[in-house]
C-alpha cells in the first residue's frame, strides 16, 4: 500500500488538531449560549456533556482514525467501510460523515469572510463612528444597520468571500504539511496571545466591571438541569465546539504516524479547546457586555443571536475604546484566525474521501472538494434562511445522530476488546477499560435522550415547513448526501480491486 502523507512534527499534529477543534463555536458561540441559559446555569451541563461524550469521543475519534489512517483511509465513508469489510450500505452510511462537515463549511467560510472583511474595515478606519450611551440599543444601532447593509451581500462582502475561499483553496493546495500544519503553527500562537490580549482589556474594562461578566458565567448553579433545552444546547455546543461526530479529528487522526500516542494527542486537543472557550471565550464577550451595558440585557442581546453578538455588539464596545479600531481590528482577526483553521478541518474529510477512495490526485481532489465549497458558500450568501437550515441540520441534529452511530459501531460492534486492544496501542497513559463500559451505556442513552427530547418531542415544528427558501436547502442536503452515496458506492470497486491486487 502507498505511504500516507503523515504530520511533520508532534507539536504540528497537535496544533493542527487543536486548530480543528478551535473555532468560531469557542469565541462567539459559546458566550451567546451561555449568555442565554443563564451563565452558570448552562455550564453543569456543559461539564457534563464535556466529560461523558465529550472526552470519550474525541478518544474514539482519534484511535479510530489512527486505525483507519493504518489502512489508508481517512473519511468516514472508508472507515465505516473499512469494519464492515467494505460493504456498500456502510460506506453509504459513512458518506453521512464527509456530508456533515462539508454542508457546515458551506455556511461557517461564509462566517468567516465576514471577519476577514470586519478585520479589513476596522484597520482601515471604516467602521460606523461609536454611540457613547449607556443603552445597549442605542449603542449598538450603528453596527446593526452596518451589518446589514454589509450581508445584503454587499460588493464588499462578496470580495472578501472571495478572498476567503482562494485562501482556504491555497492552504489546502499545499497539503497535510505544508498547508494545514503550517498555518496552524501560525494561526494557533496568534490566536491565543490575541485572546488573552482580549479577555485582560474586558475584564478590567470600566473599572473592572467586565469582572462581573466573568462571575456570571461561572456562578454554577443547578437551576438548568431539569430543563431539556439547555441539556440540548450544552451536548450540541460540546459537539460543535470539539468538531465531534462529523469525521473532522477522525480524518486528522488518519495522518498520524501508526506509533502516535493518541490518547494524548486527543486530550491535548481537548485541554487546548476548553482552554480556549471556558478561560479566553467566556473572557472577552459577554464580560465585554456587561462592562458596557447594564446586565439585565446581556441575556436580551444574547437572544438576538450568535451574530448579533460577534458582529454587532462587540465592535460597538471596542470602537468606544481608546484606539478602537486597532482592537476592533485584533477581535476580527482572532475570529478570522480561528475560524480558518477549523474551515480547513471541514474540507479535508472530502479531499480524503477523493484521494483515498476514489484514488484521485492530490491536486484534483482540493479543486473538486472547493467547487462543492464555492457553490455551498454561495447559497449561503445569497439564500436567506440557507445558513440557519444548514446549521440546524448539519451542525446540530446530524452530528449528534453521527456521533451516536460511531459509539455504537466502534465500540459496541468492533467490540469492546478489540477497541480497548487498539486504544492502549502505543501509548503511555491508561485510561480504565471500565471507564469505557460507562461511556458505551451512558453516551449513547445521553445523546439518545437529547434526540428524543428535542426531534421526536417537537418533530412536527422542525421538519414541517412551506417556506420555499428552507426547502430549497433541504434539497440540496439530499442531493450532497445522494451524490456521495453514488461516489461511496461507486469507489468501492476501486477499494475492491486494490485489496486483490495487495492480495
Ligand atoms: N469546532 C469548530 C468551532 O468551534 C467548528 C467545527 C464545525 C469545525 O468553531
């Protein structure tokens, strides 16, 4: 078999893997929904779901694609095969896992773009002038009909879309080492010295009042955990924070060198996510906020949503400090930083899907993958309700069916020993074997319970809908999936032919 292309370095992998996980969800998703369940409230859960699913499926993820990488497959559609002795049905189950990252990349590069074009305006003094007034509204009024006027899209908005997308593109040109792990070796240091940077300028903001944004978050308290939402939304920010059940580490995993502790590799990328949400993320937006405006409405602007906060909030409080633009400037970089190196993690489990499966040119397989990306990126700008049917489906919904599915095929139907076998391969730190009998039980009745809860419970209100724009990006959802079935299928005589000639 053809040597994988493997990371250059162990510090690389991790900082690649870390670059994954690090994103948009840390910096602006997380503070908005713990803005909104309550601060405190929301973060029990949110430990919760972070040591029961969290932890144990990013193990997975990575032992799971050191496994498959072995065998040179990296999309789920080879892994999945890759157990059922390359049956059709399981890599058409698999293509499940390469649709999911790509249909959220098809909205989160659109994201951010905008950072990029926010970061371009800030530096270059184009921002609305800042309000002074101690009513949020107000204050904030500037910024929202800024915003608007710059997603209508714009001509503007559009070039720096543009520009995103031909960055991502040349990165991921270049490859494992050269692209993803340089930029990550860059990208990473940046984002936390940007964000430390941050968190000290808000927490102290208006005579340390920013503090009190900070005690809010972490007043933990119990109020949460009889309410289903906020299980919900605490499991689906774990997820979404960690990149989990969507193939993104487990394609990441598959270029590691077979001997790679991957256990230490996967609580690294944990420990370095968490850093960088719970210390830096619940630091800069919501402490921001109350430094600013009066504390009963963060909850209130939290509500309008995760853009209102990044886009509109934020550059409303930092303009209105001395060199504002400069720190205006630093925010929308932080973000543009940490969402490229995760849009990268979302392509990639195609390019493999391409390289590995279909056996296609390095070259070949990242022009095909970006196409996808240019398309889905364009109806994200250009179809109203696009990005918000795809985020709930693809970024919320599916992912926690997917991870579902990978506890119960890489634990329960691997088999327990034969996972454990694969898990203590190489490495020096021993995690219990009954620590996984727990996860297998409790994991899947955890993500099933939130399944149940939130779709089967409210199942009429989601799926039911006339509004022609949400049907048009269901359809495309199911045309994406369809397309990589035939793809799955099709590749399989490749894999087929590979393994008798091997033979
Ligand atoms: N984990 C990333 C983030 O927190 C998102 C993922 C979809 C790549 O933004």
């Amino acid at each position: 078999m053809q040597q994988r292309v493997s990371w250059n370095s162990k510090l690389g992998l991790i900082l690649a893997a870390a670059g994954n996980a690090v994103g948009l969800g840390n910096i602006l998703r997380f503070p908005s929904k713990a803005a909104l369940y309550g601060g405190g409230a929301f973060m029990v859960p949110y430990f919760v779901a972070l040591v029961l699913m969290g932890l144990p499926l990013m193990i997975i993820e990575w032992v799971i694609g050191r496994y498959a990488g072995r065998h040179g497959h990296g999309s789920m559609t080879g892994i999945l095969g890759l157990f059922f002795n390359h049956a059709s049905w399981a890599r058409v189950l698999g293509s499940i896992g390469v649709a999911i990252p790509l249909l959220i990349c098809m909205y989160y590069i659109y994201i951010e773009s905008w950072t990029l074009g926010f970061a371009f305006l800030s530096l270059f003094g184009k921002m609305p002038t800042p309000v002074i007034n101690s009513d949020a509204h107000e204050a904030v009024k500037p910024y929202v009909n800024f915003f608007k006027e710059y997603t209508k899209p714009s001509i503007m908005a559009y070039f720096f879309l543009v520009l995103t997308l031909l960055i991502n593109w040349f990165i991921l040109q270049k490859g494992i080492r050269r692209g993803i792990e340089i930029t990550a070796k860059i990208g990473m240091p940046a984002i936390i010295v940007f964000g430390v940077f941050l968190g000290i300028i808000c927490i102290s903001a208006n005579n340390w009042k920013g503090f009190e944004g900070l005690k809010f978050i972490y007043n933990l308290n119990f109020s949460g955990i009889t309410n289903p939402v906020v299980w919900v939304e605490a499991a689906g920010q774990i997820f979404f924070t960690l990149s989990l059940g969507m193939g993104a580490i487990a394609v990441y995993a598959s270029y590691v060198n077979p001997k790679e502790d991957v256990i230490k590799a996967g609580i690294w990328t944990a420990l370095i996510n968490e850093f960088v949400e719970v210390v830096i993320g619940a630091s800069i937006a919501i402490p921001a906020a109350f430094a600013m405006f009066s504390s009963v409405v963060i909850p209130e602007l939290a509500q309008e949503g995760t853009f209102r906060l990044g886009f509109m909030t934020m550059p409303a409080v930092f303009m209105s400090f001395p060199l504002g633009w400069l720190i205006s400037f630093i925010w929308f970089m932080l973000l543009f930083l940490a969402a490229l190196t995760s849009s990268l993690a979302l392509i990639q489990p195609l390019i493999a899907l391409f390289e590995d499966e279909m056996k296609w040119g390095h070259t070949k397989s990242v022009s095909v993958s970006m196409i996808f990306v240019i398309i889905g990126a364009h109806f994200s700008a250009f179809i109203p309700n696009f990005i918000d049917e795809l985020d709930f489906w693809a970024g919320c919904f599916m992912l926690l069916l997917f991870g579902l599915l990978e506890i119960i095929i890489f634990i329960w139907i691997f088999g327990m020993n034969n996972f454990y076998k694969e898990l203590t391969q190489n490495t020096k730190i021993i995690l219990p074997k009954a620590f996984f009998y727990v996860v297998a039980v409790v994991s899947p009745f955890f993500i099933f319970s939130i399944l149940y809860f939130w779709v089967v419970k409210d199942f009429k209100n989601i799926v039911f809908t006339e509004e022609p724009t949400k049907i048009v990006a269901r359809l495309f959802i199911l045309l994406f999936l369809v397309f990589l079935s035939i793809i799955a299928v099709k590749s399989r005589k490749i894999i087929m032919r590979d393994i008798r000639y091997t033979k």
